[in-house]
C-alpha cells in the first residue's frame, strides 16, 4: 500500500510547504523522573507499574489510580481498539525514543514537532507543590537529553510548577539556555493569585526579553478524575469532558485580555494549545459585545483597545481535527496567521499516520499562502525558526 506522501492527494497537499506540529508528545519512558529527579524524591519519583489485569500504568505519589498508558499512545489504531490501560512495550516506541521519532515524524508528512509532555500534564494539577517542582525539572532535564539528537526536529516545551513568579522566571530561563523553544505553564499556577495579577507581569516581560512565548495546554491540571481514574465532566456522560477541555484555553485568553495584561506587556506572545480554532470568530465578537455592554455596571477595565483585537498581535492557537477552521479562513472569517495546524502525535486525537489525507480534505479551498502559514511559517516566525533544507 502507498505510503501517505506517496498518493496524489498527499502530495498535494504539502506541495511546497514543510509541515510542522505545532503539538505533538512524548511518552515518558519508566526511567525518565527516576533517574533525573532531586534524590531526595527518588522513591517518590513516578514510574511505570505492572498490574496482572490492567497491564503497565504510571503510578504517582498522592494520584489515585495513576494513569493507564493505553491512551498515551493510540495514534494509528481505530476508535474502537482504543482503551486506557495497556503495556509499555506496546506504546509507539517514537513517544520514548528520539531517533523512531524522526522515522515517524518522515511517515506522516511532517519536518519537525513542538513536542509536550503526557505524565507532564497530569503533574500540573498536582497538589503538592514542592514535589511537582521535583518531577517537573526531573522531566527537563530528561526532555533536553531526547531533543539533543535532533534539536531542529524535536522542538521541545519545558515546564515549571509556578510556585513563585521568580521560581518560574528562573525555570524559563533554564529551559531557553537548554534550547527549548517554550516553557508550558499549569492552567492554575500555584501562587494564590492567577495569571491576570499585576505581580505575574515579570513573568511575561521575561518571556518577551527572553523571546520564548509560554503556552497553555488543555488538560495540563485542569481536568478531574473520579476514583477510578476517569474524566469527569462538567455535566452528563464523560464524553462531555472533549467539550469542557476546551474551555479552559478559551478561559485564560479572555482572563488576560479583559484584564489589561496585554496593555501592561505588550510584546507578550502566548501560544493556546489543542483547544482547536472553529470557535474564535464568535468569541472574538462575544468579548466585544461584553466589553461594549456590560464592562461599565460590571466594572471592567479600560482597555487600549477592543477584546477582539488583540487575538492577533498575542495569540497562536493550535488544533489537529477541526475541519471548521479551515472552512473558517477559506471563508475569509477566520485570519490565517492565528493558527497552526499539529498532528497530537502520539495522543488518541492524533491524526497521524494519515496526517496529509485528513488535510488534503481539510485544506479544500485554501488558498496556498494560508495553507502555508497554518502548516509552517506561522510556527517558524512564532518560535523563531531556521529550519534545515
């Protein structure tokens, strides 16, 4: 059978264009926190378990349950033969090992990959600060290592707790100094006040100095599990947890417009990740009727200027599956430099190994300087980019 890029279809749908994911991930191999954190944590560290009914799942002091690997690493597999639990051997031996990632990466299309964590996420809504910080630059360090082979293909996001807003400063500055291209940040950080607060500016002024945009992942701590390690949604069947996640990008954005955050630094650049984009062009016109309406008996802050435009001068968000926006900036309603396209390797939303099929469908009316930008420059300006011939 043809491999993807071989059909015409794929062909042409990256003619000319070097295709970059804008998010893909790792899977934290059983040795990756063991063998990187502070040894006062060692026997804490997580790791990999093995149970006689559910197969290998990643155990973490203080979680309930851990996590089942069998979703870590779905790429590929039909809906129906996705579960949650399953073994370490049979994960996508790319998601641990950088050189199989790179013969992946060439199987679906794609040059390069702004690649986050999995464990990584879960840790963000870890309760105990001090521990997380431990797993969290334990994973830095490791991540560092795994980019080295190949530091213009595999474009890695660090992390930090946020413990303090100078703790984070310094953790973003050692995972530029490290090559990182982006440092993700918790959806709630540990300090008793959120990201909008006055005192979180030097945070985002480094950022800018530093030229490394932070960014924001869905589920990186703000999803619950129940006992049994399931999602919770907000309301109904579990399924309703693929419409919440989404909300949380969409929270922090109008958090840090409404606030002025973006009049007090105004170079801040952020990156809103897997939250998809068909849905921008109407918040961008809610946030406006809000701000025009209600910002005066509710009190709200005087802006330089309306909510919806500073989408473009501060934001980037990245989807896989969302057809919509694509059909979005085909219908000029939708800017193409706000969004770049990933593939979610190796995670159960991923499109790969079919990644230029799925946007030869996708791509259907776009013009050829917008496919480029979602598929490639977008990501190269945003993250200051030379990619190799």
């Amino acid at each position: 059978m043809a491999s993807v890029l071989e059909r015409p279809e794929g062909k042409a749908a990256v003619e000319k264009i070097r295709p970059i994911s804008a998010d893909s991930h790792v899977t934290e191999p059983p040795n990756a926190y063991i063998d990187n954190i502070d040894p006062k944590y060692r026997d804490r560290a997580p790791r990999v378990r093995r149970d006689p009914e559910r197969g290998d799942f990643y155990d973490i002091d203080g979680l309930k349950g851990g996590i089942g690997l069998g979703t870590f690493a779905a790429a590929g597999k039909t809906p129906a033969d996705i579960k949650k639990d399953g073994t370490f051997e049979g994960l996508h031996r790319g998601g641990y090992d950088p050189t199989v990632r790179l013969a992946d990466q060439d199987r679906d299309g794609v040059h390069a990959e702004v690649i986050y964590p999995s464990v990584g996420m879960v840790l963000c809504g870890h309760e105990d600060q001090d521990y997380k910080h431990a797993c969290m630059m334990a994973y830095n360090r490791w991540i560092a290592e795994y980019a080295s082979v190949a530091p213009d293909r595999l474009l890695v996001a660090g992390q930090t707790a946020t413990r303090s807003v100078k703790e984070a400063v310094r953790d973003m500055e050692d995972c530029k100094q490290a090559g990182m291209k982006t440092m993700m940040l918790p959806l709630y950080p540990c300090t008793e006040f959120d990201y909008d607060d006055e005192r979180w500016d030097e945070f985002w002024q480094a950022s800018v100095d530093l030229e490394m945009p932070p960014s924001f992942h869905i589920s990186a701590g703000g999803n619950k599990k129940d006992k049994a390690g399931n999602f919770i949604a907000g309301r109904g069947p579990s399924l309703g947890v693929w419409i919440g996640v989404i909300r949380t990008v969409q929270d922090i954005a109008g958090m840090l417009i409404f606030s002025g955050t973006f009049d007090r630094v105004p170079g801040l650049k952020l990156a809103m990740v897997e939250g998809d984009a068909g849905w921008l062009p109407h918040m961008m016109y809610r946030m406006d009727h809000a701000y025009k309406h209600h910002r005066f008996w509710m009190k709200g802050k005087e802006l330089q200027k309306l909510p919806s435009d500073y989408w473009l001068d501060h934001f980037k968000l990245t989807y896989q599956d969302d057809k919509t926006a694509w059909q979005l900036v085909a219908a000029g309603l939708l800017d193409s430099r706000l969004v770049m396209w990933a593939n979610d390797f190796p995670h159960t939303d991923a499109t790969w190994p079919n990644s230029m099929a799925v946007l030869a469908d996708h791509m259907q009316g776009v013009a050829f300087e917008d496919r480029k930008k979602m598929l490639e420059t977008n990501v190269t300006e945003f993250y200051k980019l030379k990619l190799p011939a």
